[in-house]
C-alpha cells in the first residue's frame, strides 16, 4: 500500500491466498459445511466433509473461510495440508502437529510415523480439531486418512477436483470416504465470476479505475474459473500502476485475456524425484505419447536407483503435473499426448 497509487490501494486482495471477508454464491455449499462441523460447538464429533469440483470453484477459500469463523466461536486446533507439497504420512503428521503448535528439534525429523500419530492423539486428548487436506488426489499413501479419522475428536474436509479421486483407496479407507459429506463445488457461470471480481475491485483497487464493461470481459474469459480471473485483475492492475496510468486501458485487458491460462506458480522445488525425470523425458522433445512416457521413466528411474512406480501412480503424477501447469496433455486416456508446458 502505498499513498501515491494511482490504481492499486491492497494488492493483498487480489493474490490468491487471500482470504476475503465476504464470500458470494457458495451459501449452499458454506451452510452444509457449517453444519457438518456445527457438532464441535458442542463438543461433539464433527462429520467429516469431502468438496470436490474443478479449479477455481472455491473448494479451498470456502474450507478456510468456514475453518476461520469457526476458531471464533470455538477452541478448535486447525490445520492446512497441502497434499501436492506434503505427500507422505511422515510429513503430513510432521506439519499438523507444528500447526498445533508442537515444536520439533532437528533430531526429531527421524522419528518414526506411529510415534508422530501417537503424539497427535495426546495432543487432542482435550481439544477438537479440523484438518483440510487439500489436493488430495496427490496423496502418496492414502493410509493417513483412515490414520486420522481413527482419532477421537478429529474432523477431515477433504479436497480434490474429482468426485472420483481415491476410488481405488483400500476399502477400509474408501467406506470412510463415503460416509462424509460430499459436497459439490459446480463451474461458476460469467456473472457469479463478474460478482466475485468486482468485491476484489472494491477492496484492491482505487475506486473507478476498471468499468463494468471490463470486469465482464475478464469474466467471459476465465471459462469459470475464479483464480484465473482474479490472476487477470492483479496482471492488469499491477501493469497500469507501473506504467504510471490513471485507469485501465482496454488493451491491456484484451492482451491479459489472450493470455489466460490456469497455470499454478509452481516451482520445480516441490515435485518428488519421478515427476523430475517425467519432465526431464519431455525436455527437448516435441510430444510424446502416455506409453512412451511411461517405458522412458521406469527405464531411467531404474538406472537412477529409484523404484518403478504403478501404472495408477504414473497416471496421477501426469495429472498432477498437467493441473500445475508443468505438462500440456491432449487427446483421451491411453492415447493422451504430453509435452512440456510453454
Ligand atoms: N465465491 C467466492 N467468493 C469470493 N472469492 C472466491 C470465491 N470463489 C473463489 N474465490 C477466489 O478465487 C480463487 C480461487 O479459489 P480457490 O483457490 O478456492 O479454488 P479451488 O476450488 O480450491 O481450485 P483448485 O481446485 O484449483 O485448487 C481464490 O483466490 C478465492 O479466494
Ligand atoms: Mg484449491
């Protein structure tokens, strides 16, 4: 924030992990959550919550809305996880249990995974608490779910974009999944991305500085998605401000929108060995097809040291890479083409 602004007052708003004070055309999926975790107001059991739908429909910033207005009203521990950067048991444990606000010395990195779930339940002996896990399609080792919901006064809101992530989860995990509350996070329509964009505008940027006519363009644009929409905002608005304008022009709108993508600023830091070498298959070449892709990294993970990974792993790893923007795919199931990402 900055008093000579012409265009920007809080860039905060306009980032993604910003979470806003008010949230708009959720109220179905808001209250069904609330309900579902209602029971620990009264020091009760929550239900777990299962939200599922595609990027940019709200799953994340609505499990964190709720979680957040809930620690107003209740003493409840809280806990993000996000299962593309903590994909072990080791690690999701390691991260909840800091978020609980249990301090590890370094030597402690090496301890086993039971003793971190043992020290998780004693932990809770006397508080309730919530976890979101979120992207769990990624999960390495779905095991952690039938881990946390075996402890008492624990409550999951799991999040993935497929009704159908972890179908193929051990049964024990499965019928768990399937007794939570599974709720669905359907495709914004234009206006219900225009409404969103707009209450960024009021809180972001210096009032009437972008038009109506503007902020739907945006809308028409994004196919839905509410992230990519309000990456647009921020590009805009941090390109006039820097360019010294006073207002936004068109142009630069139109440029903004021919160049939407829904790429995730992820970095290379965060994927495990496989992926790496998935990547370093497609470098340099054009294309190349599911299969080919698969015989090339079990042959240079072998060489590597590394172990050979199923076919279902694969196909998670090259849909996770494909969500976060690092591979481009086209074409159906076995007969998908991948090449690296602009
Ligand atoms: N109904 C809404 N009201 C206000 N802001 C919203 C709403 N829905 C989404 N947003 C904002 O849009 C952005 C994308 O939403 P979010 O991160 O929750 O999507 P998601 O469903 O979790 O997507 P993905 O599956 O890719 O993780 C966030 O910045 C979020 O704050
Ligand atoms: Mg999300």
């Amino acid at each position: 924030m900055n008093g000579e602004n012409k265009i920007i007052r809080n860039l905060e708003v306009l980032t993604e992990h910003f979470i806003p004070s008010r949230v708009v055309h959720r109220d179905g999926q808001l209250k069904a959550i609330r309900d579902d975790l209602k029971p620990i107001l009264n020091e009760m059991n929550a239900r777990n919550v299962f939200l599922y739908g595609s990027p940019g429909t709200g799953k994340t910033c609505m499990a964190r809305y709720v979680l957040s207005e809930l620690r107003e009203h209740a003493p409840v521990l809280t806990s993000y996880i996000n299962c593309w950067k903590c994909r072990s048991r080791f690690k999701i444990l390691f991260n909840i249990l800091q978020d609980f606000g249990m301090r590890f010395s370094v030597h402690r990195r090496g301890q086993p995974t039971d003793e971190l779930l043992e020290m998780l339940g004693k932990k809770l002996k006397d508080s309730y608490c919530v976890i979101i896990l979120d992207e769990a399609d990624q999960l390495e080792d779905a095991r952690i779910l039938y881990d946390l919901t075996n402890i008492p006064k624990v409550s999951i809101i799991l999040i993935a974009n497929n009704e159908t992530a972890l179908y193929d989860a051990e049964p024990r995990i499965r019928s768990r999944l399937m007794s939570s509350d599974r709720i669905e996070f359907p495709v914004y329509n234009d206006k219900e991305i225009f409404d969103i964009v707009k209450d960024r505008t009021e809180w972001g940027l210096i009032p009437g500085i972008i038009k109506n006519s503007q902020l739907e363009s945006i809308a028409k644009a994004c196919n839905g998605d509410a992230r990519v929409a309000i990456n647009i905002l921020r590009i805009v608005s941090e390109d006039s401000e820097n360019q010294d304008l006073d207002s936004i022009p068109d142009k630069l709108i139109k440029n903004a929108v021919s160049n939407v993508t829904s790429k995730k600023e992820r970095r290379m830091e965060d994927l495990n060995p496989h992926e790496k070498l998935i990547i370093k298959i497609l470098k340099g070449k054009k294309s190349l097809d599911s299969g080919s892709v698969y015989r090339e990294l079990q042959e240079l993970a072998e060489k590597q040291g590394l172990e050979k990974i199923v076919d279902r792993t694969f196909r998670k790893y090259m849909d996770g890479l494909v969500k976060h923007g690092f591979v481009s795919s086209a074409g159906q199931s076995r007969w998908r083409i991948y090449s690296l990402a602009e």
